[in-house]
C-alpha cells in the first residue's frame, strides 16, 4: 500500500470515527470528502456487515469520551440521573466532537452546550422553571473545578504564597495579584454546598435560585471551593494583575460602594484566608 493511500485511509476513518452527527452523516461526510465508501475500506467479517463492524469503532469511540464527561461531572451526574446525564453527554459529543488531542478539553463547552439545549419551561411553574437553569450551572462549577485542578499554581512557591501579617495588611509595602488558577464564577444558585454535599456522597436537594459569587483556587494541590461577598469577588477582580493592596481594595470598594477603610479592616481577616486557598499571592 502507497504511503498516499494510507494517509488517505487515515484521513477517513478518522472522518468515520469522530466527525459529527451520527454513523450514516458520517460516512456520507466522509465519502463526499475522501471519496470512498465503507464498502471499499472496510471487508465483512463474522456475519457483520461493513457498516456494521464500523458502528462498533464509532460506538467504542462514543462510549469512551461519555466515560470522560462522566468522571468529570460527577455531581450534575448524580443530580439528573445516569440516564438523563448519558443522553445529554451523549448529544454533545456527537453535535461537538472534540478537536483537541487532551481529553481535558472535552467537556469545556459542556456548560454552555447545556444552556442552549436547555427545555423552554413553559407550561412550568416558576420555581420548577427556574431549576432548568441548575444543570448548565452546577457543569460551570464542575468544570471551573476541573480548570483549576489543572492550571498552574502556588505549590513550590512557599514566599509568594506565605500569607500577610495584619502590620502588611495595613501597611504600604504589600503588592497582591490573584494566582495563575483563580477562577471566579458568578452563579445563578448556591451551588458551593451543594457541590460539596455531593462530593461527600450526599443527595441534597436542589437549591432555591439565589445569585451566589464564588471562588475557586488551589493551594498544596487541593482545590478549594468557597461562596465569597461582593466585596471579595470585587477585590479578587481587582488582583487580576499585581497591584499594591489598597490600590485593589479601593477598586474593590468603588464597585460594592463600601468605604475602603472599612474594607481595608475585613480585609485583614480575610487575606490570610484568601491566600490559604490559594485564591491570592505575593506579587514578585
């Protein structure tokens, strides 16, 4: 065999086995871009036609990556079921199939793939209304998880990441910038406890719609997931490059519209916190 006639092989199968929609679409794909039909690649074998024998490398295929939305959802997994979970994982890495080599990159439009195929709800009351906006919600939490289990950190930086004294705090000298795997999420429900109810092998119930602001960082390889107030959002926004402390907390208090001595004052309690989890670092 030529080595263009195997490029060429290559080429389709790959076009069979992880292009969009399903098998028929993608062999019809395939053909009009290749130029070959199942029948002329692929022999009969064991009662199994050519189609046949492909559905099983394309189906094989499928399976595989739902492994991979599963492990990495866990909790919307455990709160719509394994058969609701499946048909909507399913859909989308059928409609999306991945384009990346790292199966890290499967499910990061998981959330927004959520959000547009969401049910309308009319017909629904209000508050079962509201609960379709929980499932694309709570995958932007797990997936933001999984972002910053992944991202570059503070482990081996035992300076940047020693936290401040209250005389720093108040001082002038102290230069702040959020770590490299701060996520920060904004979040139509108060999904951190439910998120770690969870995790704990719990089945909470879904929580009432409740705009929540949370943060999630990594400190000594554990993610930490924390709901935080407006003024620390703001603050951690503010920290998005180096920036002297009160210079962030007064941007920080203009946009809560607190008073940045006051700010400056629960900032010395918080601070420390806030670099245990890993949400902030000394700026170099």
């Amino acid at each position: 065999m030529s080595e263009r006639r195997l490029g060429l092989l290559q080429h389709w199968m790959k076009a069979v086995v992880t292009g969009r929609g399903g098998l028929e679409e993608k062999l019809e794909a395939a053909a009009l871009r290749h130029g070959l039909r199942a029948e002329e690649v692929v022999a009969e074998g064991r009662g199994l036609s050519a189609r046949e024998r492909l559905g099983v490398y394309t189906g094989g295929y499928v399976l595989r990556l739902l492994e991979c939305m599963r492990a990495d959802f866990p909790a919307l997994r455990g709160f719509v079921g394994d058969t609701v979970f499946d048909a909507f994982a399913g859909a989308y890495v059928i409609t999306r199939p991945p384009g990346s080599p790292s199966l890290y990159e499967l499910g990061a439009d998981f959330p927004s793939f959520l959000e547009e195929t969401r049910p309308g709800g009319e017909g629904l009351e209000g508050g079962l209304r509201a609960l379709l906006d929980l499932p694309p919600e709570l995958a932007r939490l797990e997936r933001a998880r999984a972002e910053v289990l992944r991202a570059r950190g503070v482990e081996g930086a035992p300076a940047a990441s020693s936290p401040p004294s209250p005389f720093e705090v108040f001082g002038q000298g102290l230069t702040v910038q959020a770590t490299p795997c701060l996520r920060l999420l904004e979040l139509k429900f108060p999904l951190v406890e439910f998120l770690k109810s969870s995790e704990g092998g719990e089945r909470p119930e879904p929580p009432a719609p409740r705009r929540t602001l949370a943060a999630l960082g990594r400190a000594d390889y554990r993610v930490h997931v924390e709901e935080v107030e407006p003024w620390q959002f703001a603050l951690l926004k503010a920290c998005e490059r180096p920036a002297p402390l009160y210079t962030a907390l007064r941007a920080a208090a203009l946009e809560v519209a607190e008073e940045p001595p006051r700010l400056l004052a629960q900032a010395a309690l918080w601070l420390p916190v806030a670099f245990e989890f890993g949400f902030l670092r000394r700026a170099a």
